[in-house]
C-alpha cells in the first residue's frame, strides 16, 4: 500500500487529474497509486478535490475547484442536480454523455463477458429534456413539516425540488398543487407518494395517490381540488399501503374519478396504461428502441415470435405486424389484462398473452412444442434468471433480440448465451434517458447454424 493513501484522510485537499469514469459518471483520478472518484469532474479536467472518505486503497472526493476546465462542460440546469442523484450527467455536454455511454457499454462487455464487440453510435432523439411521461414523488411529514421531493443518492432524505427538468411541466405543476394542498390540509402525515403518468402523445394524465388508508383527513377536499385545477386527469385512484417496505405499488387500488388506466399512441397502435402497467419512460426515444428492436428481427411474416416480459404487449404487437404469431409473457396480472384489452383495441388477432413469469412461460412454450423463431426480451434491470436462459436456449429460436436497461447484466447474459451457440451480430445503445447514467441497449444474437 501506498504511504500516500495510508496518510490520506478525510477533508484533505489534492490536486487531481480525471482519466475515466465509474459506471455512474463520476470522474476516476489516480494519483500516487490511489484512485480517487470524484462525482462531477469530466475527463481530462484538473481539479483541486477535498477527500470526503479514505478506504485501504480508493476514496471519494468532492471538487473544490476547477483548475483545467473541460471544453465539454457545461453548467447543470437543474438546482437539485447534486443532489437528487437522479441526471447525473448535466454537467456534461451532448458530445461527453455520447462518450460516456457507448463506453460503458464497451466496458461492460469487457469486464462481464471477456467480449470487445464492436459498439454502434448510440441513437439520441430529441427531446433531451421534458422527456418522461411518469415520475414517483415520496411525501415525509417530518418534525410538523411536508417534505415531497427526491431521496438523496444511498439515503432517505428528501431533496425538494420546483422544476425537474426531465418531467413535464404539467407533472411539475401537479406536484406542486399537491404539495401546498396537504400542507394547507394537513393530512401529509396520510400519503406516502403521489405517481403522476402523464401521456404525451393524447395529453390524459393519471394521479395515483399512494397512501396509508382511504378515505383520510380532508381527502375529499384534496381530490375535489386536484380534478378542478388539473381537468387533464382522466384517472384519479388511491393505493392503500401499509407496509413499510420499497414496494411502493403494493395493495388495494381505489378508483376515485375517471377510467383505472390511461391511453397513449405509440408507433399507430394505441395502448391502455393501468398505474401497476410498464410502459417505457421515454416515448420519443421508445419509437427508436422498438423500432431498431423489431429491425433487428428481420422479421418477413412467417415467424413465430416469443415477447418475454411483454408488459402491456408493446414491443410484441408492433412486431405482430410482420409476424406470423406472436406470443406475450407477463408476470404482471395488470399487465396482462392492459395487453389483451390493447390487442383488441387495435384490431390485432395474431397475439396471445400469458399471465406468468418469464422462466415458466418460456418452459410452456417448450412444453407445448411451439417452434419459436424469434424471441424477444426485454427484462428488468437484473436481467434474465437462469431458468429463463435455459429454457431460451432449450427453445433454441434462431434469433434473440435482447433489449435491456443494464449493460452490465446484458453482457452477463450475452456470455452465457455466446457459450451456448448464439453469435453476437449487434450491439446498438439508445439513449433512453438523457442527462442520467442509465443507458437502453439493443442486442442481436443469432444461432450459430441458422
């Protein structure tokens, strides 16, 4: 060990040159064989850092000052960025958050897979800002105070904020109406979150308000107030939630005014959104990602396709109109239920969906003996699980399209079906989430004898 990083201790101050990132986007420094990561600093920049925490061979900085600015910096917009944790690459301009996320693509093919596969250029769409069609807002009531806001990166403290630069302004207006009304009202002691969807191709909103019991203190005022000032709201319900848990969504759903869903449009088919529903967050770059998604298929109309984690049936109906069948698999009851209710909607007779998780449906495919061509998945963050791999392989389609939200577990993924005769074809980012570290990526495997 280094006699430098035994000496080191918290708010010393050093000066520092940045070399990379950390998959989160803070800056990587190394200096007399310490690194160093410090949020906020772009490659190439020198800066005079405080220590914040020493550990036996890394720590953690802040930056005290800029001494070689990045030409690729630029001042965040947003007064809640350091935060809320939440666009942590506001700092950066358009050309450095490209690098930055094709990179970590790349890296993470290297380091989870021992892969050096060639990365495209991500695919951006415009809007960078205003982009999101859902945000979650937890309420504390704390020491006789309304705190509504974001947590803090690895804490649960609440960090206000006025205007969130990535959701709507009408979902900014909302959060704001709603947080002066429990105050005014006094029942935040009651509510636990608010979830705003908000559609942006039909404008139809949705307000679920996540809460301990229903009816509460001045509820009706409260609701009476939100659907006078905001008519756009076509679903107003209440969740009853008592447990305290991170499972937000988890209990009785109350239909206070208007239709359990909403509706947008997407790529000319129209779709049901119920509050439990996934629906991807972007809708501008979500045309882009199933659009690549369903190229990426090569699809002529004679295939049998397989949706894994279909959701509310997006991706599989789109690609059901150069399918022959397609069949969509959802652990989600809700789901399910807005995916069949979709497929009607849009006149579409060549889907069938499935209310079960993603391991036992790809096993009653192969049960069943349906000869799938292609399969597409679009899992959670931590990806698919070892069944759901087996049976995938056991099913044997001679395409995989796998979309995923997580380079890292992607790449994991990718290895195990590399080895079980898959041939990567394409690696495709798409920047689903500008300004944050998170990064959508489309990839092609394609059996080795087809």
């Amino acid at each position: 060990m280094s006699p430098f990083s035994v000496s080191m201790k918290k708010n010393d101050r050093i000066t520092v040159e940045c070399i990379d990132y950390t998959e989160d986007g803070a800056g990587v420094c190394r200096t007399d064989g310490l690194v160093v990561f410090v949020p906020g600093l772009i490659r190439g920049e020198k800066a005079e850092i405080g220590i914040n925490k020493m550990k036996k061979n890394y720590g953690y900085g802040r930056i005290v000052n800029i001494l070689t600015p990045s030409q690729h910096r630029r001042e965040p917009a947003c007064t809640a960025n350091r935060l809320c944790g939440g666009c942590t690459l506001q700092h950066m301009d358009d050309s450095e958050q490209r690098y930055f996320k094709e990179n970590k693509v790349r890296n993470c093919f290297r380091q989870n897979a021992g892969m050096d596969p060639e990365i495209l250029p991500i695919l951006k769409v415009q809007p960078y800002e205003r982009y999101r069609n859902k945000v979650q807002i937890p309420v504390q009531f704390n020491a006789g105070k309304t705190e509504m806001g974001f947590y803090q990166t690895h804490t649960n403290r609440i960090i206000p904020y006025e205007d969130c630069l990535v959701q709507t302004e009408l979902s900014n207006r909302i959060k704001k109406y709603f947080e002066k009304e429990i105050t005014m009202l006094r029942n935040a002691s009651s509510i636990r979150h608010l979830l705003i969807k908000h559609a942006h191709r039909t404008g139809e909103v949705m307000a679920v308000i996540i809460c301990r019991e229903y009816p509460f203190h001045n509820s009706e005022a409260l609701v009476n107030g939100l659907l006078e000032e905001f008519p756009q709201i076509a679903s107003l319900s209440a969740i009853i939630n008592k447990k305290e848990t991170n499972v937000i969504l988890d209990g009785k759903e109350v239909l206070i005014h208007g239709r359990p869903y909403i509706e947008e449009e997407l790529l000319g088919c129209r779709f049901r959104i119920s509050a439990r529903s996934f629906y991807q967050i972007n809708p501008y770059a979500t045309e882009i990602l199933y659009s690549k998604a369903v190229e990426c298929a090569g699809l002529t109309g004679s295939e049998i396709l397989i949706d894994l984690y279909c959701g509310t049936g997006t991706i599989g109906m789109i690609a059901s109109r150069k399918a022959k069948k397609v069949y969509g698999i959802e652990i989600v009851a809700d789901a399910v239920k807005d995916a069949k209710i979709n497929a009607q909607i849009n006149g579409i007779d060549n889907i069938e969906f499935f209310n079960m998780d993603a391991s036992k449906g790809a096993q009653a495919i192969l049960r069943s003996k349906i000869k799938a061509d292609v399969i597409i998945v679009d899992p959670p963050r931590k990806g698919c699980s070892k069944d759901t791999l087996d049976a995938m392989i056991t099913i044997s389609p001679g395409k995989i399209v796998y979309v995923s939200c997580d380079p890292a577990t992607l790449a994991r993924d990718v290895k195990i079906l590399s080895e079980a005769g898959y041939e990567l074809k394409t690696v495709q980012p798409v920047d689903m989430f500008p300004h944050t570290a998170h990064i959508e990526t489309i990839v092609l495997l394609q059996k080795s004898n087809s």
